[in-house]
C-alpha cells in the first residue's frame, strides 16, 4: 500500500507525462505524412499518382480548357505512392495532420487544382503544357529549340522529328 502512496505523489510532484493536445501545441515527428498539397503549375499530366493510389482517392477530369485534379482527404490512406512516382514533385505531403472535420464536412476535405490546357504551336489542339519544373529535371538548361518543342503536341514533335532525319539522310 505505501509503494503505490509513493508512485502517486512523486506523480503529483511530476505533473502530467502527456501532450497537451488539444488544448495546447504538440510534438509532430519529422517525415510524418500528413495533408497532401497539390501544385498545378509542376503538373504534367501523366496521372501516374491516379493509377498507384492506394485509396482511390485521386481522380483527373478532362475538360476541352482544362484538367482538374481532385483528391480526398477522407479517402487517402496517406501512403505516399503519389508523391513517390511524381517526378516533377506535383504532389507533395505535408507534415500538417490537423484534418479532422465534421461528419458533415466529409466532402469538403478535398485539394483540388487545376491545369489549364494550352493549344498546340504545330496543329492547335489543346494539350497539357510541358511544366517548367519538368523542363528542369529533364534539360539542365534550354535554348530557343527545346521551348518551341515544349508548345508541340507529341504528334507535332514526332513529325518535325521525322522532317530532321530525313534532311540528314538526304
């Protein structure tokens, strides 16, 4: 009986061994995989992230202007498979954690962003604009030549291409 009087008052003494949370700010360990940030301006359009999903939870929707990209929150497992395969680093996790919501709100927890489609420089059919932050990861510098490829459609580029090799064989 008195070993467990001296457990509680050198307890009392001690004061709590627990977070504050809620009430007060608390530890977020580094590398922790939280909300997901979605950066439309990186975005190419492979939709990789779509297909390695473990939750199902991105979805692409193309437009004639533009292709939106949802994710949902209450359906993400937080897995980090689309930040992985997002070369251009799209999609991004944060370390915030703070999503609890409402029952109500369960629809609202989403990131959506939006790539505007820009017209071909070679045919004018729309297309999703070569990112600059891929541009970066492929080329280390560019010149005259690779921006106009990067306003082609890969038809476009493909027949230009084609033109190049037949002006060397001749």
């Amino acid at each position: 009986m008195f070993s467990f009087l001296k457990i509680l008052v050198r307890n009392l003494i001690q004061g709590p061994s627990t977070d504050p949370f809620p009430f007060g700010e608390t530890f977020t360990p580094e590398g922790l995989r939280g909300r997901v940030r979605f950066d439309a301006s990186a975005c190419v359009g492979c939709r990789m992230c779509e297909h390695v999903c473990a939750g199902g939870a991105i979805r692409f929707e193309q437009s004639e202007s533009e292709l939106r990209f949802t994710l949902w929150h209450n359906s993400c497992t937080f897995c980090g498979l689309c930040q992985h395969y997002c070369k251009t680093k799209a999609i991004v996790l944060t370390e915030d954690w703070h999503l609890s919501h409402r029952q109500e709100e369960k629809y609202a927890m989403v990131e959506q962003g939006t790539v505007p489609l820009a017209p071909c420089l070679g045919c004018g059919i729309s297309m999703i604009p070569v990112a600059d932050e891929l541009m970066r990861v492929a080329y280390r510098e560019t010149n005259q030549d690779i921006d106009r490829l990067r306003r082609l459609c890969p038809d476009c580029r493909r027949k230009l291409g084609i033109k190049g090799v037949q002006r060397c064989k001749m």
